[in-house]
C-alpha cells in the first residue's frame, strides 16, 4: 500500500487517500477538483452535481470559446479607432414586434432591491431587509477564492431550505430568517474567469457554469416550491458584451430545464448592461432570452469602467476624475433611458443602477447630506421610469422604498405605464457623447488609494468593502485602475484643481508613495503589517503602468488566490 506521503501528493487529488480511507471528492470522468476536500464542500460537490457542470462546460466551450475570440476582435477594432454601435444585420430585431414572456407574479415588484456576497450573516440580514429582491453576488462583491465559493453554495443552499441560521458570538445574537423575506436572486461570475479549482477534461472550468450549475442542481426545486410559486430560480447575468453570449446562457438555461424535467421559460434572469457595447444590443440581448428574461440593469460602474476600456485608444476621450462620472452626463442618462424604453416596449423590468453610498454612523449630518444625494439619484431613476433600483446597504431601503412608492404608488412597476416613447430616438452619438469634467490631483489620488486598499481587501478574501463612505467593489475598483491607466497613457493634465500637473511615470510614482503612507496611518502600523497592502500596491502599480491594458484586474489577482491541494501543485 502506498504511503500516506506518496498518496497525499498525486497529482489528481479529487480522490485522495489516507490509509485506506477516502477522504476525496467523488469525482465523475474527466473531473478534478484541485480545491481543498471538506466534506461539508463534498455536499455540494455531489457526483451528479459535477457530472452536470461537465456537462454544461462539454456542450458549451466551444462557444464560450468563440464569444470571447469575438470580442477580443471587437477590442482590436476599437483600438484601431472604431466605436461600438448597432448592427445593421439585427435591425428587424431591434424593428421587429416581439415581446418577452410575461413577467412571474413572484418578481413583479422589485422596487428596491439589495445586494451583498453570499456571506452567511449577510444573506440573512439581507433575505430579512426589507427590499423586495437579494441578489447574492458571486461576481463583482466576491473575492472567488475556494473557500469564499464553497460556503457561498453551502449559504445559498441552507438559506432555500429555511434552515439558515448564524449565532454571533461576540455579540450572542442569533440571526435566522423572518417568515416574510426577499426573493433571492443569483449573479454568477463573468464569462470570462475561470474556476482553477475544478478541472473538467484537463482545463479550469468556466467560472460561471460552475456557480450556476452547483446551485441550479442543488436548489431548483426547492427555490421554485418556496421562492418562486412556480418559477425559477432566477439569475443575473453580468458583463456580457454582445447578444450572441446571451444566447449562450440561453441555451444553458434549456439545457437545465430539460435536465430537471421543468418547464421551458422557468428560469428567469434580468441581465447587467455594463457594457458599452451592450448598450447597442439591447433589443438582440432580450430576444436572445425573451423565454427567459425578467428585464435588464443598469450596472453603471462597470458600464464607466467598460466605457473607458473601450476607448482605450482613443486620446481625445479621458474621463475626468471618476466622482464626477454621475447619471447627469449625457451618455449615462441616454444609457439609462433608452434601457428603460426597450425593457417596456419588450414587456419586462428596466432596473436602476447600484447607489454607492452607505451610511455614515459617526456623523449625522453628513448621513444625512449623503441620504439626500441617494434619495435624489432614486427619484431620478423612479421618475425616468426604472421599475426599481439597488442599495448596498440595508440602512438605504427605508428611503429608496419611500422614493419609488411615491413616483408608483400601488403599482408593481412601470412597465405598462412609462414606455418613453421620448427616448426611442436615441442614437450612438447620444449613448457616446463625450463625458464633460475636469482631472485633478486628488482624483489621481483617491483612485490610488481605493485601488490598493480594493486589491488588499480582495487578496485576503474580501471582495466588497466600506472606503471613505463608499462600498468599493471589483466595478468601481476598476475604474480607478484603468481610469490612472487612461491619464497615465495620454499624460492628462490634472488642471481641475490648479495643480496644472501632467501624470507621468514619475508623479505617479510619488502619489504611490505617499497614498501608501496615508494608508498605513489610516488603518494603523499593525494592520498594515498583516495585511496585503505591499502585494496589492505591487499588482496594482504593474497594472496601471502595463503598455497594454489587461481587461480584468481580478484575472491577474486570482492567481493571488487560487490554492491547490495538496499545496504545491501549479496553479494553473
Ligand atoms: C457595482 C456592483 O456590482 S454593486 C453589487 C456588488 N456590491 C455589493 O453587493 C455591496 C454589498 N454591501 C456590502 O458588502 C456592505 O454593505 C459593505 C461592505 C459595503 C459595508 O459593510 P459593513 O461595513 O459591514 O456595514 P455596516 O457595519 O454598516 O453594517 C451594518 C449591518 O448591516 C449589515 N449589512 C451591511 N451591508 C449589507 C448587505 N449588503 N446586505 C445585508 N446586510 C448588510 C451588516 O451585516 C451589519 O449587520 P449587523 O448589524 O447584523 O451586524
Ligand atoms: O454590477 C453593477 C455595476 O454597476 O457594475
Ligand atoms: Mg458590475
């Protein structure tokens, strides 16, 4: 028999031996899982579950595959020069009379929905908030490392079954679910990031057939008997550049409900536009899902952060300092209403956008001068027509609640009422009109400062975090990246504060420097020593500074994060 040491270190660890007792995961074919085994992990990681992921990524890489060559095409015709804009061959879908399946009883009012990781305390203040919808986010909220998605799954699985419960102990209390609670939606990962603790067929498993078909197969038919009357379970899907990825989920989805013997259209998703390109392909993103769709989002940070990538090449575009990138510039508000015109005229949800702020517990009449703006952007949004809108923090509910019953009073949404007619007119020179504002020192500053602490927060496992008031999560961190990227590449003077200062090599350099040291005084020497802050000022630093732009920080940073078992075995 071999001995513990010779079996511990195989290669294919799925099943792993000690003496002669099992302590692996039961893998089908062509399956490996490099992650660490616990066997509250191998609940989730059932045979058939596995089998079903593997089924999902054989009959869809190749697509996968294809999607993501397309749209690394699409870049380089950017950085020639090109702009996105919207297709002449999918015009009769953008002209065409078609509407989407009529919208579930369960989700038809979404007014206010709140959003967080699948943390296990934070599912249940959240499902117990109040707002109508919880999406648990295993994407831009999450820092996807084996741990943080394994009890994210084992969280999302308890909380279906009702049996979630979390004990504080510092504070003994006892968190479990109230009876009334909010439906729960989740966001999978991107179509880009890989899950490096799963191999299926010798390569990473896509990350997003990982989250969706582990917790498709876990929870379908419970979350449809208790959550769903009938429907679900129901998804957002983010980052998507252009219809044909829809159509990929699309098929994921008939795939699953053929699978568990359900009715066709019983999934339900509302998709992210956070991309530029996106915003062309409104209408072809929807008839791609129309069976399956609840309506789409404004996700305007990574829709900033997109902006910015796309015209990467393009000198005469900066964006000025990143707080002054609001809904009033034209190209956001036009993104915005012409969302909220498609999703009506296509019979289905036009959602908000996330409201950044979080409250400020030390300083009342500074909450409450933050509570005004947020209250402000929601009744914007309420009345433009959205059907309902995101908070970050359970603390803005009451307020955002208050905002929209007010513009819709008994109604479950707009989507019968507001069809803005007004904004069917709108065109690529609205949706691309040059961003107006100024540069300055202290916006080179603060996305130095939020970009690092962003990155040392992701490092150790935290995907979502309270800076300077805000929540900073993966979308706003990047915009601070490629945002000094974007100055640091066209030597934008940062004249907005009569600084008259042209970012280079060497200014950035120094604001490094000194935003590391305001770091270490804000957080303290202790937690600074512990903490990562060193490795994300490293990575952070090479990103900004790379000659060619990479398309996700979190790519890079998840080599950081992925942990092979046994320890030692390459990461990817
Ligand atoms: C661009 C985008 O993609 S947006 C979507 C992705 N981003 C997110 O989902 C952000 C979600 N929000 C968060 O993670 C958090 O609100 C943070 C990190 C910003 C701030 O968290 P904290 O520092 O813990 O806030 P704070 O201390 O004020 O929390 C007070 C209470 O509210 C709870 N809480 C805070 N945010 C949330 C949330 N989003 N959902 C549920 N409960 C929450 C806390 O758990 C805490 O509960 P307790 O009193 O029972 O202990
Ligand atoms: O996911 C939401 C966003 O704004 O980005
Ligand atoms: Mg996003």
């Amino acid at each position: 028999m071999a001995s513990f040491e010779e079996t511990f270190h195989q290669p294919n660890n799925s099943v792993q031996k000690k003496s002669s007792r099992i302590i692996g995961y039961d893998v089908p074919e062509g399956v490996d899982i490099r992650g660490r085994y616990d066997p509250e992990f191998s609940k989730i990681l059932t045979r058939d579950a596995l089998q079903f992921v593997a089924d999902l990524q054989r009959e869809f890489r190749n697509h996968i595959k294809y999607a993501m060559e397309c749209r690394k095409e699409a870049k380089m015709r950017y950085n020639c020069g090109g702009l996105p804009g919207f297709d002449p061959t999918t015009k009769y879908i953008r002209e065409g009379e078609w509407m989407c399946a009529p919208v579930p009883q369960a989700v038809a009012d979404r007014r206010v929905e709140i959003t967080g990781p699948p943390e296990r305390k934070m599912i249940i203040d959240a499902l117990n908030s109040g707002a109508k919808v919880f999406m648990a986010d295993l994407e831009d909220a999450l820092s996807p490392s084996w741990e943080n998605l394994m009890r994210s799954h084992i969280n999302l699985r308890d909380a279906i079954n009702g049996t979630i419960t979390f004990h504080d102990q510092a504070r003994n209390k006892v968190y479990k679910l109230n009876d009334q609670t909010a439906k729960l939606f989740v966001r999978p990962r991107g179509w880009h990031l890989p899950e490096a603790h799963i191999f299926i067929d010798g390569e990473p498993a896509t990350g997003c057939l990982v989250d969706f078909g582990l917790y498709f197969i876990q929870n379908h038919a419970n979350f449809r008997k208790t959550q769903g009357q009938g429907f679900g379970p129901f998804f957002y899907l983010p980052k998507m550049e252009h219809s044909r990825e829809a159509r990929i989920w699309n098929n994921v989805f008939e795939r699953a409900e053929k699978w568990a013997g359900i009715e066709e259209g019983s999934i339900r998703a509302t998709v992210l536009i956070e991309t530029l390109p996106a915003v062309f392909q409104l209408n072809e993103i929807l008839y791609e899902l129309r069976d399956h769709s609840v309506g789409l989002n404004c996700g305007r940070w990574d829709y900033i952060f997109s902006y910015l990538k796309t015209v990467q090449a393009q000198p005469d575009r900066i964006l000025p300092d990143r707080v002054q990138v609001g809904m009033n510039q034209h190209f956001m508000r036009s993104y915005s209403d012409l969302l909220i015109h498609t999703c009506h005229k296509r019979g289905v949800h036009a959602m908000g956008g996330m409201a950044a702020h979080i409250p400020i517990s030390d300083d009342p009449e500074a909450n409450e001068a933050s509570l005004q703006l947020v209250r402000k952007d929601k009744l914007r949004e309420a009345k433009a027509g959205h059907d309902g809108t995101w908070v970050a923090h359970p603390g803005l509910i009451p307020s955002c609640m208050e905002v929209f019953t007010s513009i819709m009073g008994n109604l479950p949404n707009q989507i019968h009422t507001m069809k803005r007619q007004d904004a069917s007119i709108l065109d690529e020179e609205d949706l691309l009109q040059r961003p107006r504002g100024v540069c300055t020192l202290e916006g080179l500053r603060l996305n130095t400062r939020v970009g690092i602490q962003y990155l040392a927060a992701w490092l150790t496992g935290v995907g979502c975090v309270p800076l300077y008031n805000f929540l900073e999560d993966a979308a706003a961190a990047e915009i601070s990246r490629v945002q000094i990227w974007q100055w640091l590449k066209y030597g934008a003077e940062l004249d907005g504060d009569g600084f008259g200062v042209k970012v280079n090599a060497d200014l950035f350099g120094r604001v490094v420097e000194e935003e590391m040291a305001r770091i270490e005084r804000e957080v303290g020497n202790e937690k600074f020593k512990k903490g990562m802050y060193q490795e994300a000022c490293k990575l952070f630093t090479r990103l900004c500074t790379a000659s060619v732009l990479d398309d996700f920080m979190t790519l890079d940073a998840y080599n950081y994060i992925v942990i092979h078992h046994p320890i030692g075995l390459s990461r990817l």
